[in-house]
C-alpha cells in the first residue's frame, strides 16, 4: 500500500543538474582541479555537494580539511543562488503530477541540496506549500547513497501523522535519477521510481520502475508499484 511519496530534487523536481555541473568545475578550477562532464555525470552526480567535493579532492590525490570544505560548499552556494535567478525551470510533469498527490497523501522532498536552495525554488515554482517535509544537506550526517536521508524523512512524516498506524519503509515510494539515491532508497526498504532526465534506463535498472518523464505517471502507476 502507497501511503507516502518522496521526492529528490535536483534532476527530477528542478532540472538543474547541467548548473551543478558548471558551478562544482568552476570551483574546483579556482582550486586548480579539473572536472570533465564525463566525470561528473558518471561519478559525482548523486553525491550532495559535501560528498562531491570530498570524491573530487581524494580522487585528485589531495587533502580538504572541514574548514576548507565549508568555503567550497559556500562559495558554489553563492554561485548558484545568482545562478537560478535566470536558468533554472522545472521538469514537465512535476507541478501536476505532486499538486495531485499532495490531495491524497503526504509528499516529501529528501536532497543532498541546501534548504534555502530547495526552499527558494520550490516558493518560486508555487510547489512549496504542497510538501510536508523537507530533508536536506543540513538535517543529514551521510548522503547518499546512505539510507540516512530517507529515514529521516520517513521519521518526519510519522511525527506529523495525527491518526492511523505509523507508516513504515514499504509504504513510501521513492523518485530519483540517480543510482546512489535508488540505492539508498532501497537499502532504506522503500520502494523507487527512477526517471531518465540524468542517467540512461541502462544505468537505473535497481529501482523498481523506470520511466522517461514525470509527465507518464499517474497516482495508479505509483501505487502499482508498491502492490
């Protein structure tokens, strides 16, 4: 039984991933570290911006310290708030496709991004009144592919819940586009739905179903799923 939706949100809610890519190469070139896009769509696209930078500096074969990984989250942090302003659209399919589901059930949002990037975008796109929990960077100790992020999701939406049984792992769906966030949707014992807007279907074969666009899927389609 469906009882719950959880949303990423860079490359399903808000298609940004091509600014993430942009913003992580330009800070990593001011720190004298190459970023191709081959690397970065295959190897640190479904990190959080901690776990990008982490990969990126011990795949160069150099040391980041806390301190200095705080700069660099902050200085693409700045990049990207300037960034939005002009770039950034949503992915067809999602206003409809969550106004609908917020009718019928809770909807969440679980993002390695920052709150006031997922919160900024979400007021402008008239979508942020539709979720009932935002788990992001901040409110996490390990990103995915850590299951971390989607309990706490889940543990969320059980404190809010004014009647009915507690709702457990099974009975939350999961949409991601990356293989680190199906992989830690399933190791959280949920169910996911993957869409193709980063990765081929050939590269998303674990989660449990596969589309092309948000704008196919229907609440029956979803709840197919978690049968």
């Amino acid at each position: 039984m469906l009882r719950v939706v959880i949303f990423d949100f860079n490359g399903i809610i808000v298609d940004d991933e091509p600014i993430h890519f942009e913003l992580f190469r330009r800070v990593l070139a001011e720190e004298d570290l190459n970023l191709t896009e081959e690397d970065y769509y295959g190897r640190y696209l479904g990190f959080d911006d901690r776990g990008a930078f982490t990969a990126a500096y011990r795949d160069h074969g150099r040391r980041l310290d806390e301190a200095e990984l705080i700069r660099l989250i902050e200085r693409k942090s700045a990049y990207y708030q300037k960034a939005i302003q002009t770039e950034v659209k949503i992915f067809p399919g999602v206003q409809t496709l969550v106004a609908n589901l917020a009718r019928t059930f809770p909807v969440a949002v679980a993002s390695g991004a920052l709150r006031h990037e997922i919160e900024t975008i979400l007021s402008t796109a008239g979508l942020l009144k539709h979720f009932a929990v935002i788990i992001s960077a901040e409110d996490v100790n390990q990103g995915k592919p850590d299951p971390e992020i989607f309990l706490k999701a889940l543990a969320r939406l059980n404190d809010r819940l004014e009647n009915g049984p507690p709702i457990v792992a099974a009975e939350c769906l999961v949409i991601e586009d990356s293989k680190e966030g199906i992989r830690g949707a399933l190791r959280a014992g949920m169910k996911c739905l993957a869409v193709t807007n980063s990765h081929p279907v050939e590269l998303l074969n674990e989660a449990n179903a596969v589309v092309q666009s948000l704008e196919e899927v229907e609440l029956c389609f979803l709840e197919r799923i978690c049968a």
